[in-house]
C-alpha cells in the first residue's frame, strides 16, 4: 500500500482584530475547497487561526482575554470548518486558544481526521515573549502572560498510514521538540505559526535573517530526525504589525520541496512519501545504534547554561 499523502500548508493572510471567526472560517473553508480540487489529503492550517495574533496586545481585561479562546471544539464558529473537511475527506490540522472547563489556557492544535474526529491534541510547550508590559520593546508578545506551557508533550499519532506530529511555532527553533517526536518514530510534523517580521527586542534583524533562521530550524529538524516537516505561516500585516509568510514543505534529507509565494490565503502543496523517512532512519539517524544517552543528561537536568569556572 502507498504511504504517499499529498498535503497542503493552508497558509493565512493576516485576521484583522474586528475579523470574526465566521469570516475567517469561510476563507479556511475555501482553502479546503482548493485542497480538495488539487486531491490532497490533508492540510495544516496555522497556529491559532481562527483569529488576529491577539498576544500582541496588553489587555488587563479577563473577560476581553476570554473572548479570543474557544471554550469547545468544535463548536458553532468552526462546525462549517469541520463538516466540509469531512465531506472531503481531507484530514486538517489547526491551531486555537483552548480554554479549559476547569480554567486553563493554552496555544492549542488538533488533528482531525477524514471522518472529522478529533485524533490528536498538542499544547504548546516553548511558549516565546513575556507576561507584562513591556516599554523597551516596539510591539508586544504576551503569550507567557495568556497561556500555560502544555502539559501533554510531544506525543505521536498514527493517522492515515503514518505516524504524525505535531509542535507550534517557536516550538519549531528548539531541537528537542523534533528529537522527542523523532523517537517515537515521527514521519509528517504539522506546525503552524505567526512570526512578526522584525525582533521587536533589535530592530536590525528584519525579514531575511528571520527567515533565514526559520528555514534553518525546519531543514535541520526534518534532516535530523528524518521527517517531513510541514510548516504553515499566518502572514501579512495584521492592523499594522507585519507577520512573514514563508510557508513550506520540507523533506525527511532537509530539502525544501514546496513553499509559499505570497504572504496571503495561499496552498503550498506536495506529495510526501512516508516511506521516504526510512533511509535516514535506518542509517545515519538509526537511534538505536548511535545515541549516546549517557553524555546527554544536561539535556533534561538543567535548563540555563552552566558555565565552566573560570581559571
Ligand atoms: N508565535 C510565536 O511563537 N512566535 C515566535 C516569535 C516571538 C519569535 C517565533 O518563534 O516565531
């Protein structure tokens, strides 16, 4: 049996703050009538795409916070959303703000699968910026002040033929996101992401060097860990901040296979053999044969760089 999937990143435009989620879930909707047309099988949408990035914004009012998360999924605002993905029989992948029924928050992702069942739920762990204003800095990232860490890891799920993962967003700079999935065997990672164009914190970093790094961290982690890597932008300038797009497909060599040619609604499309995961697997990144577990504990002992004294 073919393990081949074609898959689509469902790249997003910029979500005006006044944008409702009605609006937005037409425009992912229309992306999957397209994704549809081209025969995919599954599509990756964005980190928390049902809405504007809100963590730019300070807001001290809980019940204004409240408003940007989804307290079920689905629920009346994406129902449209998961009935067509179903009618399609295409998989989908997306990100929103979970509030829990017992009051926790976090910067979520689904897998659904081509029933529309919910298969799969990550929460995000490396969560970027911090929790109160902040003056030194040229716009704002507050997701430490709206969300937890999550709490469920970095879990894999066989869907579809293969085994499937999924991280987001900053969670994509980090080796041991990719590590961790890679040794349960990960094949396809979904992960979807709003990354302003410029450093808010040093304004001479701008786009090429912020996509520079964001190609190095997917390549390498595809690369390393002998995975597809999917990797889907929310882009464009949302009521003045500018997110890059850069949306794509990379290969279990780190190759890029597909990427975004606009910062728009836009479908980066490719056919992702699983089977083509095993010759890096079984070689050169064979786990099994070449870690070295007993030099790596700092790896999970520790958090900050411990330096050496100095002589
Ligand atoms: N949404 C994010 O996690 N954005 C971060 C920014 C703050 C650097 C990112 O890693 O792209």
């Amino acid at each position: 049996m073919s393990r081949s999937l074609r898959v689509a990143a469902a790249q997003s435009g910029p979500i005006q703050r006044a944008d409702s989620r009605q609006a937005v879930v037409r425009r992912m909707v229309d992306l999957l009538d397209q994704a549809k047309a081209q025969r995919c099988d599954l599509v990756v949408f964005t980190e928390l795409a049902l809405t504007t990035f809100f963590p730019r914004w300070y807001l001290t009012d809980q019940a204004e916070v409240d408003s940007w998360f989804e307290r079920e999924m689905p629920n009346a605002a994406t129902r449209p959303l998961f009935e067509r993905a179903a009618q399609h029989r295409i998989a989908i992948s997306f990100g929103y703000a979970e509030l829990t029924p017992d009051g926790h928050r976090y910067n979520t992702s689904i897998l659904v699968d081509r029933d529309g069942t919910i298969v799969g739920k990550y929460r995000k762990v490396h969560l970027p910026g911090h929790s109160e204003f902040d003056p030194q800095r040229s716009f704002q990232h507050l997701e430490k002040r709206y969300f937890e860490p999550g709490d469920l890891g970095f879990n894999v799920w066989r869907s579809m033929g293969g085994i499937l993962g999924m991280c987001i967003c900053n969670d994509r700079r980090w080796p041991e996101t990719y590590r961790v999935m890679g040794l349960q065997g990960v094949e396809l990672i979904m992960l979807g992401y709003n990354t302003p164009s410029v450093n808010s914190q040093k304004p001479s970093e701008g786009p090429e060097q912020r996509m520079f790094q964001h190609r190095l961290s997917l390549q390498a982690g595809a690369y390393q860990n002998s995975s597809w890597v999917v990797a889907t932008a929310k882009c464009g300038v949302e009521d003045g901040h500018p997110l890059f797009g850069g949306s794509m497909i990379v290969n279990p060599d780190g190759e890029v296979v597909a990427q975004a040619n606009t910062e728009d609604d836009e479908l980066v499309v490719a056919d992702c053999d699983l089977d083509a995961t095993k010759f890096g697997k079984e070689t050169v990144f064979d786990f099994k044969r070449h870690r070295r577990i007993e030099h790596y504990g700092r790896i999970t002992s520790q958090t900050g760089a411990i330096l050496p004294p100095e002589s």
